[in-house]
C-alpha cells in the first residue's frame, strides 16, 4: 500500500504543479469579458528627448493634430510657436502625470479602457527597461486607480524578414507577468478578460506590406504557447488583421493561412482605419456589409468579432517626409464634426458588434486621436495640422462614452449624433 502512494504522489504531483504554476494570473477581474466595451488603441511613444525639446523642427514634424495642453502637469517646449507667437509645448508620455491624466479623462467621459500597444522591439530583452515598459507600467497602476480596462497588444512592426520570430514575445510575456504584474496588478485588478481569461492581442497579422511571412515566424507556436502554457498561459487570444482579411484580397495577402491562425485564436480584429470615408457616397452601406458577412464568418468558426471604428484620418506631415511625391492632403478622411465617427460606431452596433476597438486614443501622427486636441495648432507654412471643427478639446471623449452606453443599450441606439449643446461636459 506505501508503495501504491509512493506511486500514486509521483503521478499527482507533476499535475499539482501544473495547477499551482497556472497561478500566475489573477482569476478576478472588474471586467471579465470583452463583450460590452468599448476599447481604444493607447501608443504612449511620445517622449521628451534628454534635452528636453520635442519636434524642435517644423520641417521634420510627423503629426498631423496638435493636443489640448492645458490640464497636463509638466510640458516640454518644442520649436514651433502658436498663433499669439509664444512656444507651442508638448506632452511626454514618459511621464506618470501624463498617463494618470489621461485614465482619468477615460473615466471622466466613460471610456471603458485601452489596448497598450508593445512593438516588436520593445520587447527585445534589450529593450525591456526603456521608455515603453515605462509607459506600460504607469498605465497598469492609473488603470487600476481609475477602474479602466488594459490590456497588452503586441505589435509586430519591426520585426524583420529573416532571423526574428515570435520567440521573443514569449519571452516577454513572462517578464510581463513576472515582473510589471500585468494580470494581478497591485490594488484593483482591471486586466481586460475574454472568456474568463486574460486577453493577449497580436497585431499586425497578413498584411502585404510587412517583410514577415505569416508562416514561418512562429505564429502559431506563440498562439499555442499563450492559450496552452501550464504558467504564463491561460489567455485568449485576438488576431489584428486587415480589413479584407475574409476574402483575402485588397489590402489582405493572399494566404490562406491566415485563416488557419484566425481560427486558433477566439477574437479577431480587422484594421478598419483609412478603408472607409464621409467623401464616398453610401460608404456607410459598404461598412455595414463588410462587418455583417464578417460576423457570419466568426460564428460559423466559433469566433469573436471587434470592428474598428475611427474618428478620420490625416497622414499630410508623415507623407510629406516619407513620400515627398505623394503628399497627403491635410485630413484625407474628414471629421466632419463627429459626424463619420459617430456613423461607424452606430452602424457597427446595428450590424450586431457586441464590443469596439478605437483607433487610437492618443495617435496624432495619423490624425486619429480621441483624447483632448487642440483648434489652436502652431502655425506653420510647412507643417499642417487638423483641427477640431470648432468642437469643444473633448469632444471624441464624449462621443466615445456615450457609443458605449449605446452598445450596452443604456441609451438608445440612434444613427443621428448626439447634440452637446451649450456643455462642454
């Protein structure tokens, strides 16, 4: 009989540890399930250089929206002026003051949370400790004290054609969770879950313009490895992709393969932004169309969906530099006041979207962002910047609240934008 317990601890134990090891995420969280949220994109990739001047050159300027200064605690001047001639400052998102600012607002206006963006380099062990781990760790804490939803989203750009794979993001989600506590924050844990699980996002996922191919950079290994590993796993899993990542074509490769890891992982993400415009008849019927044959796909495959929904587009000052041919008209998709955003938030739900991704929240270089911007951009002959149609600082924050109490039918669903009035609130 000893020796059948001799026997019988040998076997049990290795489970044991297997159970004791899934340990390292928390099981509670306030917000287990996508489902009912609305998530934004957060870069947190502009930082004061040491010398404490940012975009010191108009000519080499990359952003095509200026933000609202006027609540943040610490500014750095750069060398552009505003209109009353003064030096026009800007934020650095390696300050903690930055970050709890901008949770707050996401509170302030009912912004569910965000999705930290993490390149591919940054998580080179190499590069752990700068800025961007930084920025992710003052976001774990501010997201905690202000109750907002965060998760990481793993960015593939950077990674090279040859001699990089996905080993390296394996690596860094334990350091992740080991080190900065990701998925068992210290006080309140709001780590964004899907099915119960902590949600780990890899973007960047079949489109023709990275040097990657799909199948040989460890894609499926690093799927497996996050939903499967008896430790740092546990998770689920949501794929960015492109727009026509179903049909495969327009700004998709052709690679069937794609589907293969879209249906190993349990959510999938289409980038959305610069597909869809106010200036095309009817685009909206276009947008409805794509997302109602896409959640059919993901029901059939047992799959989750999450539309891309964005405020308009401007890439003038970037195109400028990058493509000096082929200048970008200064907000090639137009605002139009909210208008177009509050159109694709409100299609999407009517298409049946039970959760939303925002791009972005704070992305400026493509005029993208919903977090407080500036009608008083520096003024320039060169560089060119979008403004806010006379709307108050905060407006895509307060459109953003309310699209989603719309998607939680807390107000009713409604194609007209709503009218602020006299408030600014």
């Amino acid at each position: 009989m000893n020796q059948l317990k001799f026997i019988l601890l040998i076997l049990v134990l290795p489970l044991c540890n297997t159970l004791l090891a899934g340990n390292k995420h928390s099981k509670t969280t306030m917000f287990p399930a996508y489902k009912g949220l609305v998530m934004a994109g957060y870069q947190g990739w502009f930082r004061s250089p040491k010398e404490g001047v940012i975009y010191p050159d108009e000519n080499k300027i990359r952003i095509d929206m200026w933000p609202d200064l006027s609540e943040y605690e610490k500014t750095y001047p750069t060398g552009l002026k505003l209109a009353d001639g003064s030096t026009a400052r800007f934020f650095s998102s390696d300050d903690k003051s930055t970050i709890d600012l901008h949770f707050k607002w996401m509170k302030q206006y009912g912004v569910d949370g965000v999705f930290m963006q993490r390149f591919f380099n940054a998580a080179k062990p190499q590069a752990r400790h700068s800025g961007g781990t930084n920025v992710l760790r003052n976001a774990l804490q501010a997201a905690s004290k202000q109750e907002r939803a965060i998760g990481v989203m793993y960015d593939l750009s950077g990674l090279k054609a040859t001699g990089e794979d996905c080993s390296v993001l394996m690596d860094d989600w334990k350091y992740l969770v080991d080190s900065l506590h990701v998925t068992n924050q210290t006080g309140k844990q709001t780590y964004v879950f899907h099915n119960g699980k902590p949600l780990v996002t890899i973007w960047g996922i079949g489109f023709p313009d990275r040097p990657y191919n799909i199948r040989n950079i460890g894609l499926a290994r690093l799927i497996d490895f996050l939903q499967n590993d008896p430790e740092y796993g546990g998770c689920s899993v949501m794929l960015g992709v492109p727009t026509f990542w179903r049909d495969l074509n327009a700004d998709c490769n052709p690679d069937p393969y794609l589907h293969e890891l879209i249906i190993q992982a349990d959510l999938v993400l289409p980038w959305m932004v610069q597909r869809f415009s106010p200036l095309l008849h009817n685009d909206m019927d276009r947008y409805r169309d794509v997302i109602l044959a896409d959640i059919q796909w993901c029901k059939e495959n047992g799959i989750a969906y999450v539309p891309c929904v964005c405020p308009g587009f401007s890439w003038h000052n970037l195109s400028r530099l990058s493509f000096p041919d082929d200048v970008k008209p200064v907000g090639s998709i137009p605002r139009q006041g909210g208008r177009f955003y509050w159109q694709q938030i409100y299609t999407a739900i009517n298409a049946g979207a039970e959760m939303l991704y925002v791009a972005m929240f704070d992305e400026v270089n493509e005029g993208t962002a919903i977090f407080k911007c500036s009608d008083n951009p520096p003024v320039s002959e060169i560089a060119k910047f979008v403004n806010m149609d006379g709307k108050p600082s905060d407006h895509y924050l307060w459109l953003t609240g309310l699209g989603a109490k719309m998607l939680r039918k807390e107000i009713p669903l409604s194609f007209q934008m709503p009218d602020r009035g006299s408030t600014n609130k």
